[in-house]
C-alpha cells in the first residue's frame, strides 16, 4: 500500500538522526533536526514513487518547516519511547540523510530549504500552512543538481556488498519505472 509509511513513527527518525550526530560527536540542534526530517520525507517520497518515510506533517514557519509534534514533544528532553527495528534499507537510507547533508549547518540547511517552492508556496499561504507531501516529493523528483539541491538519486548511496567471489560491489536499489 502506497500511502503506508515505512516507519511507525516519526520518532524513529529522529531518534537514529541524532545517534548518527552523537556518533559523530556532534550535538544534533532541533531546528537542523527538523530540516533533515523534512529533507528525508521528502527525498523517500521522491526516490521510492511517493511512498512516506514517517507519518509526519510539516509546516511552514517562519524559521522553516518543522514537524510540530516533534518540536512539541522534544521541547523539554528526549522522551521516553519504545523504537521498533527498521529494515536495512530504511536504516541505510535515513544513513545516507545524514551523511548527504549532516554536515551542513543550521543556517545552510534552513536557507536551503526555504528557498525551495514547496515551502515557499506553503508559507506564502500564510506562516504555519502546511507543506503538502505530494508537492514536497513533486519538486524533489524532479530537482536537478545544484550547488545546495542535489539530486533525488544522488541522496542514496549505494551499498556495498559482496560478489559470488567475495569482491566489494556497490549496489543500488533497483525500482522499475512507473507507468503513468
């Protein structure tokens, strides 16, 4: 089923994105945290036909979009909740998030982000309209590399696994066109 997410929960992306941070000895900043949360969404939705990482809803504030259970429940600390264990694919992608855009700062993130229509046309609306997820994964597809926008295939890396005779072998995800 399409509009199935592949996690639970939108917390089991946030929880794997700041033990990456905390892995790299970096302190994950809420408003970087929601940028790459919004990245994710819709960079899943734009290299696997539309399918939903999170059930998560972004809006547009006036910092950026933001996932507003997100920053209401992590307002205080860390909450105390149960993960499920996530497929290896989901767990390399939401890796290959992080490794794609970690390293940039809030500001870069954010300026980024706000630039690109989806949010643009949100918050022309009106400051807290939310950001359809079949707008965010329509520009997304179709995006074409750019000095801070790369590609929806770029985001992914590939995997490395083994050949019948044991050599490294980069793979990828192999997706069958969609037919309209």
């Amino acid at each position: 089923m399409q509009n199935k997410p592949v996690l639970n929960s939108v917390f089991e992306a946030v929880f794997r994105l700041i033990d990456h941070a905390l892995n790299d000895n970096e302190y994950l900043q809420p408003q970087k945290l929601h940028r790459l949360l919004y990245l994710a969404q819709a960079y899943y939705g734009a290299n696997y036909h539309g399918r939903m990482l999170m059930p998560a809803v972004f809006i547009a504030d006036d910092i950026g979009p933001i996932e507003p259970n997100v920053y209401a429940v992590m307002e205080e600390s860390r909450p105390d909740v149960r993960l499920k264990s996530v497929d290896p694919k989901t767990q390399h992608f939401i890796e290959s998030i992080w490794s794609q855009f970690g390293h940039h700062s809030v500001e870069h993130l954010s300026e980024t982000v706000r630039n690109h229509p989806p949010y643009l046309d949100a918050y022309k609306q009106a400051p807290g309209t939310v950001i359809p997820f079949q707008v965010m994964v329509d520009f997304y597809t179709s995006v074409r590399k750019s000095a801070t926008t790369p590609e929806a295939k770029e985001v992914v890396r590939p995997r490395v696994m083994r050949s019948h005779k044991g050599k490294p072998v980069a793979t990828t995800d192999w997706l069958p066109r969609r037919i309209k």
